[in-house]
C-alpha cells in the first residue's frame, strides 16, 4: 500500500545536485541528476552515482534553490540510482538576490534559466489544497 500523502506532479527536469559536506573541511559533491517527480514535500532524483541517505543536499533549478536531506537512494540499473529528497527550505529568485550582492560588492554577474516542464497525471485525483500547494511550488520554477 502506498503511504504517500502528497500529490506528485511527475516531470523531466535536469537539475544540478550538490551533496554538502558534513564539515566544513569536506569538499562538496557535485552530480548531475534529474528530478522525476516533486510533492509539496519532496522531490524524486535519478542520478548516475550513489547518494547516500541522510546526505543534506542542495538542488539547483533555474533561478531557485532547494535545499534538503536525502531520505532514501537505491540503484534501479547498472549506473542509475533513484533517491528521494526531504525538501527543508525553498529559495526562489536566488539570481536577483545575487545580482543585488554583486551590485553591492561591485561585481557583475549572469543568469542562465533552463524552463521546466511538469506534467500533472490525474490531476483529478489531487486534492484541491494540495494542488494549490503543489501549483504554488511549481510556480516558482
């Protein structure tokens, strides 16, 4: 039985994948990975290198920034791993917050955004409050 209590909007969208270091002396781990499907929750990855649980991790999208731990990863082939991700904290527009940091330490600096398409399957099914919660989340990609 599937205990998910989010809806999940499944998508197809390159995201860059950071694992943070557990200390400051750790060097981060930078992966490209795709996000499968999002809730208001969590976000699903498949990636080509093991993610270990319980590694906080950043997610950059477009111009957001999605910061979270992993819950669980498990190899689907013979280079392929699913992870799923606990999302802690949301940052949109982080490209103006770094151009007004760059405006105030006199640097320049650009932004590149990728769009995002997410399909909604059985819409119908969903929630209204949890569509309005998911459609907010989406919003901002």
């Amino acid at each position: 039985m599937d205990e998910r209590k989010d809806f999940r909007f499944e998508t197809n969208q390159p995201v860059s994948l950071t694992i943070l270091g557990r200390h400051s002396r750790d060097a981060d781990t930078h992966l490209p990975a795709c996000m499968v499907n999002i809730s208001g929750r969590g976000i699903s990855l498949t990636t080509k290198s093991s993610v270990p649980a319980s590694s906080a991790v950043r997610l950059d999208v477009n111009d957001n920034m999605l910061l979270g731990e992993v819950c669980h990863s498990r190899q689907t082939g013979p280079s392929e791993y699913i992870c799923g991700v606990r999302l802690e904290q949301v940052l949109t527009a982080v490209g103006d917050l770094s151009n007004l940091v760059s405006g105030i330490m006199g640097e320049t600096r650009r932004t590149i955004a990728i769009p995002v398409e997410a399909v909604i399957l059985n819409e119908a099914e969903a929630a209204p409050k949890e569509r309005r919660r998911l459609t907010a989340i989406l919003s901002r990609f």
